[in-house]
C-alpha cells in the first residue's frame, strides 16, 4: 500500500497496517505469538526482532494504523495509564506541570501523587478557560489537557494553547480519547503528544484494555519507546490484533454514535428532570464555537446533570433497562453511570452528573430507555417534594 496516498481518514482506518499485497498473502494481519526471534549477526537494534519485550509484529500493525490517523509515530502501551505514566516519566524532576482540573481522574490523581512526591510541580487549571490557562503556561515545562474533557465535556481552544505554549517552549500533551483521529488531530494543531486509551473507540468493542502515544517529535519517540521497554508496560499481541480489527469499523461507529448523541442531547435538553446538558453539538453549549472549528463532528459521549440532585442521578441509573450501568466508554453498547460514585473523581465534577456513552442501538430505543426511567426519576421527586 502507497503510505503517501491522499486517503481519507475513514479509510486509512481500514486500510493502514495491512500486510504487503501479493497472491496468496492474508488480507488481515496474523496474530504472532512468539516471545522470541532468531538471532542476527552482528546485533542491530531491538526493532529488528530480538525478544517480545521490545518488539512485535502485531505492535507494528496497530501502531502503523493509528499513527496514519494521528499524523504521528504511535507507540501502544499495556494501557492508558500505562501509556499516561510514560507521559509523566517524560518530565524532567523540578518541572511544573499544568494540568486539566477537570479531567480523568486517574489521571489527575497520579499527577497530583507525583507533585505530592516532589516529582514537579502541580497547576490545575480550567480548559475552557483560555486566558486562565495561557496566563498559567508562563514558567511552565508541559501542558496536559483532554478536549472534549471527562467528563464535564470541556472543549480547550487547542489552536491558541498550542500557539502559546509553543513560544514559551512549553510541550503539549492532548488526550483525544472522546474526540478520536476521526474528528480532531491533535499534533495538526500544536500538540507534542496524543494521547489514547485504545481500550474505549479505538478497539471498540469492551473486550481489550490499551493505550497508545503519537508524537511527530523523533525524540520524543525514541524516549517514549526506551521508557516502554525498560519499563515493561506492553501490550499482548492478542490484544493488539483486536484492537486492530476493532479500528477498521471505527468510521461507521462513530457515525452512527454522535448522530443518536445529537438526537438524545436535544431531547434530553427540553426533559424536565434534566438541568443541564453537556453537549458540544449543541448550539448552546459553551464549547460549541471552538468544537465547530477545530473538530470534524462532536462525538458520541454527553453528560447530564439531574434537577433532583444525587438522588435523582442514582435513581436514573438504576431505572434503566437498555443502558448499561458502567465504567468505560466508546464501545457498540450505551453505557451510562454517576461519575462521582468514583472515589478518585475530580471535586469539580458535579454529584448529579450522569456521563452517557452512546452506542449502536437505535436511538428511538435509546430514548424511550431514558425517557420511561426519567419518569420514575420525576415522580420520586414529586413524591419528596
């Protein structure tokens, strides 16, 4: 396959990391289970096949893939904090470290174990607040933010962080995670870094934890992938080849995925048991403006806040019957869940916040899910008042 053809995205995510064409070849890469390979005279470097550890063809398939998506040389980690941990590994002792305060939690608790420890220092700031956040770059050694953010759906005015950090010689770090390379290209915009939990859209299908790392920084690269190695952090080649297969339906998913989340969001912003929706595809929505120009669609994940409170927000959770009460996101099944029944969620995150992940079921089921246990939610606070 000619790397250099002007492909779309939608297809180099079925295309990219394919095997060589020739007769007779898979069409499908195959899944090498191998923890070691035959020796060459004189020793060259790891990449050439030397011990699993270091190296493996159904790594390459995958990587190759995301990185043609990315823009990037991608690297896939056992996880995403696998690969957030390299990240951090990344920053010199006695560096400061701006950071998203409302983002994955975590991934702001190691952040904060890490300043706690007197790795660097620690500045939260808002995303969506722009001068707030190039106002905290000054003196600072790296950036990390998501845009959309999780799961207040916080969208950061990429183009303009990425600007200014760069004339400050600040590195910039994007979790892309709800956006995917579908809809948003981080390092096209500044970035030094992306970041992925592979194990949400990337993969697809809740079946494979992973995380992945793309930088177009050669020495970023290098770094990242010696950290990898010494480190241990490594993704199983099983894992790497469902990731893989589950990459080639990514378009039609996410397709299908924000479409019904523009439909829900809609409606559940006119449902009087709701107060809030948090949704970029809105035209009301704060972040709005900048998704409209940065991104190519608004993705498949929205947030709610519940009038009822907490109570309000459990009740909703447990009364429905499609929706699947859980902790992850991005894959074929809707899931649903109050995130600050997490330990480890940020204070910022609201106690009657419910995150939706929209999946692949028809939206008319979807809504008349939420609607019947949005129902009960709006009698038990009738009944309470």
């Amino acid at each position: 396959m000619n790397q250099q053809q002007p492909w779309s995205a939608e297809t180099m995510a079925v295309v990219a990391g394919r095997p060589p064409r020739r007769a007779g070849a898979p069409v499908s890469p195959v899944v090498e289970l191998s923890s070691t390979y035959v020796s060459a005279e004189p020793f060259g470097s790891f990449d050439d096949g030397v011990y699993g550890r270091m190296n493996n063809a159904c790594w390459r398939d995958l990587e190759a893939a995301v990185g043609a998506l990315e823009g990037g040389a991608a690297l896939c980690f056992a996880s995403g904090m696998a690969a957030g941990s390299a990240l951090f590994a990344l920053v010199e002792p006695g560096s400061r470290v701006v950071m998203a305060d409302a983002c994955y939690g975590a991934m702001l608790s190691l952040g904060q174990q890490l300043a706690a420890a007197g790795r660097f220092s620690l500045t939260l700031v808002d995303v969506s607040n722009t001068d707030a956040v190039l106002a905290s770059l000054d003196g600072a050694d790296w950036l990390f933010i998501e845009s959309p953010t999780n799961p207040l759906m916080q969208v950061a005015d990429l183009p303009a962080l990425t600007a200014a950090a760069g004339g400050l010689g600040v590195r910039v770090v994007v979790d892309n995670t709800f956006a995917t390379p579908l809809l948003q290209n981080p390092l096209a915009l500044g970035a030094a870094v992306v970041l992925h939990s592979g194990t949400k859209y990337l993969a697809g299908h809740s079946d494979v934890v992973l995380g992945l790392l793309v930088t177009a920084d050669h020495e970023l690269e290098l770094r990242l992938r010696a950290h990898r190695g010494l480190h241990g952090g490594i993704l199983g080649p099983m894992e790497a080849w469902l990731a893989l297969r589950g990459l080639r339906t990514l378009a039609v998913r996410i397709e299908r995925q924000q479409a019904s989340a523009g439909v829900l969001a809609r409606r559940l912003s006119e449902h009087p048991a709701v107060s809030l929706v948090r949704y970029p595809g809105l035209p009301g929505d704060p972040g709005h403006g900048r998704a409209k120009t940065q991104m190519r669609g608004f993705g498949g994940m929205l947030s709610i806040e519940l009038a009822g409170g907490r109570a309000a927000a459990d009740a909703l959770v447990a009364g429905v019957r499609l929706w699947v009460p859980g902790t992850s996101l991005g894959g074929v099944e809707s899931l649903i869940e109050r995130r600050r029944r997490i330990p480890a969620e940020p204070e910022a995150v609201p106690e009657n916040l419910v995150r939706l992940s929209v999946g692949l079921e028809a939206v008319a089921d979807l809504w008349a899910d939420l609607q019947q246990a949005l129902g009960s939610v709006t009698q038990l606070s009738t009944s309470a008042g």
